[in-house]
C-alpha cells in the first residue's frame, strides 16, 4: 500500500500544489517560488522546495525495496544583469530506503542515508547561444542509490 501526503506552503502569493490523497508513487509539492532583490543590480531569487512521504509496503507487509520513506529537495536560483546570468543550487537528502544484499543471505538492508548538493550556472551570451555548468553531488558525497 502506498500513501502519500503534502503540506501547502504560501509566500507571496505562490501556493504550491496540495494534496492528501493516496497515490501510486510520491507526490512532490510544486514549487515554491521567493522572488525580490538581493543585490544593487537588478536581481531577482526563487526557491523550491518539496517533501515526500512514501508508506510503501508490499502485500506481506514487507517493506518494498528502492522506495525511499522520506525525500526532502530545496533550491535556489539566483538570476542577475537582466536575467541574463543565473546561478542554481539544489540539496536532496534521502533517508529510510532499502535494497536486496545480492551477497551472503540475500536479505533487505536498509540503505544509509543520502544528502547531495547540485550546483548550476548559466550565462547567456547573446539572445542565441547559452552557456550552462552542472556540477553534480558538488561535495562528492559517498551515495548508495539504486
């Protein structure tokens, strides 16, 4: 059985998405969006967040394998000069996920937990051509994940 909730959040005005229904896999909130200036250019900065919460279990009551409980991602983007240049970073903690030992007595493990850091910038040279950086797990954090 898999249930899932969300919890609504408002900042200035932007709701993310609600719901309390069971579903079929994670709901993720929608975005939640900050937006003003930070600097003396013009500048303008948005933040996303989302949480999930997966009760997943098979018939047996066992619990089912690569369906972590708990998912919680923040962001940030950062746009200057006329949005002309952004920078974004993104955190993803994972916790309460589980996988089959395929070594010894093949049993389920629960997997440590996870935090990664993405960070990405990005200019555009002209109205045709941008340029994006991505760097992934960006503190080279030891991740198990399948």
């Amino acid at each position: 059985m898999k249930n899932a909730f969300s919890i609504p959040i408002a900042i200035a005005g932007a709701i993310a998405a609600v719901s309390t229904q069971a579903q079929d896999g994670p709901f993720d909130l929608g975005p939640l969006i900050v937006s003003g200036g930070l600097m003396p250019v013009k500048a303008d900065a948005y933040g996303r967040a989302s949480y999930t919460y997966l009760n997943a279990e098979n018939p047996d009551g066992s619990v089912e394998i690569r369906r972590p409980e708990h998912e919680l991602a923040l962001g940030s983007t950062l746009r200057i000069y006329d949005d002309r240049a952004s920078f974004s970073t993104d955190l993803r903690h994972v916790t309460g996920n589980a996988d089959i030992q395929f070594f010894g007595e093949l049993v389920t493990e629960e997997l440590p937990d996870i935090a990664t850091v993405d960070f990405s910038p990005c200019y555009a040279i002209d109205d045709s051509v941008t340029v994006t950086g991505l760097v992934v797990n960006l503190f080279n954090e030891d991740t198990i994940e399948v």
